[in-house]
C-alpha cells in the first residue's frame, strides 16, 4: 500500500472506463453504451484523448466490443432482476459504474463489489469526492487475491446469502489466470445457490482473431507480457463450455460477437461491430 500503483486503478481497468467514454464521443449515435462515470472518477485532464491506446480509428473494434460485452451484462443483470434474483456479484469490479448509472435497477439489488484493497480505496474516496457517495446497497468487498483469501467467504461476511440466487459477472479477468484458477473460480461459483447465472468473458487463442485486430491483440499480449501480467489461458468456445461442464454448472452457452453484432449493431451505418473470435461470452447457470 506504499507504492501508489497499489492504490491507484490498474492500467487495464482504466483503459476500459476511458473506451467506454470515447465511445460516446467518437461513434455517432445511438451509443451501444453510456458511461462517462470511469472518465469522472479517473479525471485525466484533456489530453487523455491524445493517448496512444485512445486513437479513434485504432481502437475501433476494442472499444466496440468492450461496449457491446458492457452493455450484455447490464441488460442480463436487469432481466435477472425482473426474475427475482436481488443478489450481484460483480469479480475485479474496477471502474464499473452500474450502481451510479442504474440506481432504479441498483436499488432493488444488493450490489457486491469485489477488487484489490487498494483500488477499491481509492474508488471508494472518489465516488465520495465527486458527490456520488456510497449506497446503502452496494457493497465493496476488498479481497487480495494475493494472499489466498476465499472471496465467497468475504462475500458472505458482507451479507451475501448463499442460499439465495445472484448473478455473478467477470469481465477481462480470465486472460490473467491459469487454467487452474478459472476452474476454481467456475467452481466456487457453480456451487452457489440453484438459478444462479455467471457471465464471463474469455479470450480465444490469438490466431483465430479477425485480422484487423490480431495486430492490436499482439501488441496487448506483449504489453501485459511486458508489464509482468502475461496472458495465461487462451479458450476457444468447446474449451469453455468443457471447463464450465467440468465445474459442475447444469447448463453453459458461448455467446458469440456475432449475436451482438446482431443484437446491439445491426441498424448502425457506420461498420462499428465487435471482432469475431477475440473476447466473447460464456454464460453458465446452476
């Protein structure tokens, strides 16, 4: 915690808050996804448009696609929440911003947030700066994964009920972890409560990307490479559904970029879609 990049939101985190918001103002209307909660909290002056990994045409299907899996879950959270189910559980949370975008869904939920002690800090201080505050209902829940802790049992110390459904989301952690630990986590959450749902994205091996963006996906690999955060698991969607399978969900379906393209993409003029082939969807049930 002496070091300011314990406390500070990791570099990746940051990068899909500052995507979500430079959708909004590169690509016309109407906008897949609506955030620029991550651009206020992150507060990164005006030049932050200048950056590398922010250039418009560059980062054009990257930010379509982290669009696209952003905007999947939240309309999965609010149908399960139309279900009953009042329980979410969002695993290396980051920047998300469903409770200050969503209060009227948020709301009727408890919401769990759960990261590293010192990002979560220091997202805690500034939803509180800026004048959001801190919902009765949203829970942050600190675990260091570094040190072993059992997330489940930090979530039940915070008021999760294990006997009750939740719906649980992991989005752009499954890269970073060895095929050993998504099974574990799979498994931690397969044994929640019968009707639960997980959605969670995976990275398909490199080779199979859309050529416009293996370039870019090279680059990322090299740079977490680089930065001592290698990418460890590649799947394809068998690969997926085997270890879903294996964990001891009763049911799992790959949700391609192709059936977002069709369900978020289809009317716009202007070729923004997400790629085929490198990060997609696995959503498993109890």
């Amino acid at each position: 915690m002496n070091d300011q990049r314990d406390i500070a939101p990791e570099s990746t985190a940051a990068r899909v808050a500052l995507w979500r918001a430079l959708h909004n103002e590169a690509d016309a209307p109407p906008h897949v996804f609506e955030d620029s909660v991550g651009l206020e909290l992150l507060s990164p002056g005006d030049d932050w448009r200048e950056r590398g990994d922010m250039d418009p045409q560059f980062t054009r299907p990257f930010r379509a696609s982290i669009v696209a899996r952003a905007r999947f879950i939240e309309d999965l959270v609010v149908e399960q929440a139309a279900r009953g189910v009042d329980q979410y559980v969002i695993l290396g949370a980051g920047l998300d911003s469903f409770a200050q975008r969503r209060p009227e869904i948020a709301s009727r939920l408890k919401v769990f947030e759960i990261d590293q002690p010192g990002p979560q800090a220091w997202k805690r201080q500034r939803l509180v700066e800026l004048g959001y505050g801190i919902a009765q209902w949203l829970r942050f829940v600190p675990v260091d994964f570094e040190a072993g802790e059992a997330w489940p049992d930090r979530l039940a110390a915070e008021g999760f009920d294990h006997g009750k459904p939740a719906i649980v989301v992991s989005t752009g952690v499954s890269m970073y972890l060895t095929r050993d630990a998504n099974l574990a986590t799979l498994r931690e959450v397969a044994a929640f409560a019968p009707e639960s749902t997980l959605a969670m994205t995976f990275l398909l091996p490199l080779e199979m990307a859309d050529p416009e963006v293996r370039p870019g996906l090279e680059m990322a690999e090299k740079g977490a490479r680089a930065s001592g955060t290698p990418f460890l698991s590649f799947f394809t969607p068998a690969d997926i559904l085997a270890l879903a399978h294996e964990a001891g969900f009763a049911q799992a379906r790959h949700v391609p970029a192709a059936d977002l393209t069709r369900r978020y993409f289809a009317d716009r003029t202007d070729g923004l879609r997400p790629p085929n082939n490198a990060e997609e969807l696995l959503v498993a049930n109890t």
